[in-house]
C-alpha cells in the first residue's frame, strides 16, 4: 500500500499536480505569479495545477471517470445533432454591445482558467475519419452520413481529445477524477505576465521594469514566439506569432489585439513610473507597474463588464458591487477561489454565440472599407501588422462592431468552420462545448436548478416544469431528443434559459456566474479594492483607480485612434458618444504610488 501512495505522490509532482503546503512569506507586497501564497492559510487555493472546484460532485457514469450517460443508461443525444439540429445560426447582431465586449469575455476565461492537456500525443479522429485503436482518451463525436455540411467533406467523426485529470496521474488509487487548472484561479493577467517565475523572466527585459517588446511600424509588438512554426499555423516563416504569458494569444486577430493591449499598458506604467521615481529598481518597477494593470484590469471587470452581463442593481443586491468610495474589504480567508468547473466549462462558455465570423474594419471616420473571415486568420494575427493602420482598423471594428447575441445561435463560421485555415475543413464549437462538459461529468440542467433553489429546491419531474425557467418553444424540441428531463446537459439548457430583465442570462446561468465571481473577489487577498494591510492600494490610489476604463486604455496604447466611445463594450449612440480620447478619464500615476 505505502508504494502505491509513494507512486501516486511521484506521479503528482512530476506532472506539476499542486497537493502540499507552498511555503509562504506573509510580509510579501506582491501577488505570485503561479498564484500560490494568496491565501497563507490555504497556500495552494487557486494556484496553477490544481483541481478546479464544483458546485455539485460529478456524475460519472462508473462514479469515477467515465463520461455521463442518460438516466436509463443509454447515450446522450449525439452532440452534432443537437447543434444542427436544435441549436439555430446566422449572424443575430446585438443591438447594444460591441464585438468588444465579447471577445473582453474570452480575455477572462483565458486568464482564469485552461484545462490541462494530454501530454503525450493520441491519434483520434485524423482529417474527419477515426482512426484505428483509438484508445481510451478518445472522445470524437460522430458525425451522421447525411450531415449539412461535413458530409460533403466526407467528415464522418470531429476530433475530441478527454481533459487529463488526477485520475491520469494516478490510476490505481483514483475514487473520482478532477480535470486540473494548468493556470491561476484569479483574475491576475497571468495571460500576460505568465504562470510561473520562469516564464515571466522569458517575457521580461530586466532593466526598467519592461516587458519585452519589438518595434515595427512605431508601434511596439510582444516577442516573437521562439516556436512559431509550431505554436501558430504560419503560410510563410517571417509571419506574426506572438510570445505572451498564454499559448492561446494567437488564436484570432481580436484576442491577440487585447493581449498585446495589456503589454502595452504595462510598459506605459512602467515608464510613468520611472519618470517620477528614477531610483527605483527593475523589480520595483517591474512589480508596481503590473499591480496597477492588474487592478485596472480588474476594475473593468466588475466595474464595466460584468454589470453589462448580470445587471448592476442585481451585482450590487448579492454584494459583487464595486465601491465608489472607500475599501470593499470583503476578503475571506474561507474562500476557495478556485474556479468553477461548472462556471469554465459550461456557464462561462455563453460568449461563444456572441462571436462574429466576419471582423469588420474602420477607417478613422468610422466608415466600413473591409471584411475578413476570422477562420482565414485563426492562429494567425498576421493581419493586425499587415499595414501601419491594420490594427488601429481592427480596433475600430472591436468598438463599433456589434457582437452576436447571447442566444441559441451560432454563427456559421463557428458552427462549421472553426479553426478552418486554408480552406481546410473546421470543426463545431456548439458540438465541442457539449461533449467537454460530458467529458467532465458535469450533471444535468435539473441538477442546477435544484442546487440554485430556483425551483423550491426540488427538481422538475416533466418537460412542462422548464415553462418558468426555458423558453417554451425550445422546451418542446428538446423533449425530442432527451428522453428524461434529467438527460437534458447544462451545456444545452443555459443556451435556452428565458433572461432575466435587465440582464444578459437566464436563472442557472447568473447562479453559477454569481457563485464564481463572489468567490473570485472574496477569495483573492490581493483584490484591488480591499485594504489588506501591506498588499491593498491606499485610498487616494483607489481613487485613481477606479477611474481606469476600457475606452482610455484602447486609446493610450493605439496609435492613430484619436476618438472613441466612453463605454468601448456598448454600441456607440446617443448616450454613448464618440469623444476625444483625451476627454475620457484615466488614473494619475503620480497620485497612484
């Protein structure tokens, strides 16, 4: 038995899963970058490699690892038939949020979560066709002989990989698996700074306080990925690919565009500060200037973001409100920030309907002059420096595009064609969502109802009793293809959710986000708006602050971006117009240290 215990504990440490206690030094200023040590009490709590948390205990089908099956033992719905089938596309275009405002969304979850990989390689579903032997971690979903659109490819089956989880570390003492969060749980910019001291070092210049940049066309661009070829799909070697603290950077010309944002406002930090305190270090610049992007970047999202997505006089009812004046000061040590497995895999996936497969981009007097597919540019930001304008062009796209709707629709270019490069068929997105969350074990749309007491903390019994909770039309279709109303997956029954006023999400899915992002705040010692002796902002900092927003910072890293709405995740209007960039607010360095 003890060599069993021996074995599992190797295995853990060689694959970087985080158990023991880090050693910690509580009189730290500044958060780590693998995030261990936020909490002193629980020194692994939302650190890289570390189990993500769940509302509701898997269900696996053996109670262990197995995928989720139907009540009556059967399988579920086939994921691609659910998509084509039940789920709609097209281009719905939002009437209130910019393409901004979704792709800020994605900036979020690449931050807060990544589920590790498989290490080693597994051949599954190789150019639409399974594969001989395809071992236990294949998980590909099939595609019907009659299928709209990859029949005529001859596509018979879309790849689909199972998430490593403790389980793989060690098998023979595994009760249940967990998927494994290879990044930090908090909303610190690890996407940019990295997830560990090595890679932030790789990122860094070590004089001044800089990230490492390189200057082409007057303006700065992150490194060069030292394995470009590799990390991104290239057509000719001298191609964009960049280096940043995340691998999925690369992934569209608009994530890419807000990763490279972030760099850039690190490094405007970073010289304020050297202007005004010359005898400071590289590490105290370094350390002071990214404490500042970090609590911007988290302002804007309780501040900008996420009442745009819940609502902001139900934010401030469950106390996820953000504080005009003064600290919030609603640290607890009791929290576990770790992310959700219910929240990454499932709820916070609802952006995906917002995405747009055609990018739009502006000349500097807003008029449209051209159109590109976002899968002609997947893993390939090439185009934001194919002129000296491009990416001020894209920009202006972001903030005066609308997103999709957050609804029951996908965009074709996702629905069928994700990750397509070169005319090469794509895969659907809607089918992958399905099938990870089963992959996962995540229970079932009734399961959540019943855990959010949003049903008198009971469960429905029939298909009628979603009336209060779906929306009518989708209620009937659904009870097509799952044969028990304990069959129907969470990652289908949010898309179909009624929304509540004066919010972007129905009933399960605000309960999930609520639980998330409360824990989010509360669970992180160095949030910017708590007190924390040591760690916290002071209140005249604070107050510089919160005067951090989206629009400014877009601004004062773009060149040739003069003007732009204050609120840069809402549509241009009445209300919200165009201005000067020099009208919008901005913190004072001066006054922030």
């Amino acid at each position: 038995m003890w060599h069993s215990r021996l074995l599992a504990l190797l295995l853990a440490v060689l694959c970087g899963l985080r158990e023991s206690s880090a050693q910690c030094v509580t009189t730290e200023s500044y958060r780590s970058f693998d995030g261990s040590c936020n909490n002193l009490q629980n020194p692994t709590w939302g650190s890289t490699n570390t189990r993500f948390n769940r509302l509701i205990p898997p269900r696996y089908n053996d109670g262990i690892s197995s995928p989720r099956l139907a009540d009556d033992g059967s399988e579920l719905p086939n994921p691609r038939l659910l998509s084509v089938e039940v789920f709609g596309e097209g281009q719905q275009n939002s009437p209130q949020f910019t393409l901004a405002n979704m792709q800020f969304g994605q900036i979020v979850a690449h931050d807060m979560a990544l589920t590790r990989g498989v290490r080693d390689p597994v051949t599954c579903c190789a150019n639409g066709k399974l594969q001989p032997n395809p071992g236990a971690r294949c998980f590909a979903i099939p595609v019907a002989k009659n299928d709209p659109v990859f029949s005529e490819r001859n596509i018979e089956c879309l790849n689909m990989i199972r998430t490593a989880t403790t389980c793989d570390l060690a098998p023979t003492n595994c009760t249940q698996a967990e998927q494994i969060n290879s990044v930090t749980s908090f909303l610190d910019l690890s996407l940019v700074y990295g997830n560990t001291v090595a890679e932030s070092q790789q990122l860094r210049t070590l004089t001044n306080g800089m990230l490492k940049v390189e200057t082409r066309g007057g303006s700065d661009w992150p490194p060069r990925h030292p394995n470009a070829g590799t990390a991104c799909t290239l057509r000719t070697p001298v191609e964009s690919c960049y280096l940043t603290g995340d691998g999925r950077a690369n992934q569209s010309p608009q994530l890419a565009l807000l990763q490279i944002m972030f760099v850039r406002e690190h490094n405007r930090i970073a010289r304020g500060l050297r202007a005004r305190f010359n005898g400071w270090t590289d590490e105290e610049l370094f350390q002071e200037a990214r404490r500042i992007n970090i609590a911007e970047y988290q302002h804007i999202v309780y501040n900008e973001y996420l009442p745009n997505l819940l609502g902001l006089s139900y934010m401030r009812s469950v106390g996820l409100n953000f504080a005009t004046t003064g600290f919030v000061d609603d640290y607890d040590a009791q929290v576990n920030p770790s992310v959700l497995n219910e929240h990454t895999t499932a709820a916070f996936r609802f952006f995906h309907s917002a995405i747009q497969g055609t990018l739009n981009l502006y000349e500097q007097n807003k008029q449209l002059y051209k159109q590109v597919d976002i899968n002609d540019h997947t893993n390939n930001p090439t185009i934001l420096e194919e002129t000296t304008d491009r990416y001020a062009a894209l920009l202006r796209g972001l903030t005066t595009q609308p997103m999709g709707r957050h609804d029951d629709s996908l965009d074709p270019a996702t629905k069928h064609f994700l990750f397509r490069f070169n005319n090469r068929f794509g895969t659907d997105l809607k089918s992958i969502d399905i099938q990870r969350a089963r992959d996962h074990g995540l229970p079932g749309y009734n399961d959540f109802l019943q855990y959010c007491g949003l049903n008198h903390n009971a469960r429905v019994n029939t298909w009628t009793g979603y009336n209060q909770f779906l929306q009518p039309e989708a209620i009937e279709l659904l009870s097509i293809y799952y044969r028990s109303v304990n069959d129907l997956d969470l990652a289908v029954g949010l898309a179909f959710e009624k929304k509540i006023d004066g919010s972007e999400v129905g009933a399960v899915m605000r309960c999930i986000l609520t639980e998330q992002f409360l824990r989010t705040r509360r669970g992180d010692r160095f949030f910017y708006e708590n007190g924390q002796s040591g760690v916290g902002f002071t209140l005249k900092q604070l107050a510089e602050i919160r005067k951090a927003n989206m629009a400014r910072i877009l601004c004062d890293t773009t060149i040739d971006v003069q003007d732009m709405q204050r609120f840069a995740f809402l549509l241009p209007s009445n209300t919200n117009p165009i201005i000067p960039c020099s009208s919008l607010p901005t913190p004072v360095l001066n006054r922030m240290v």
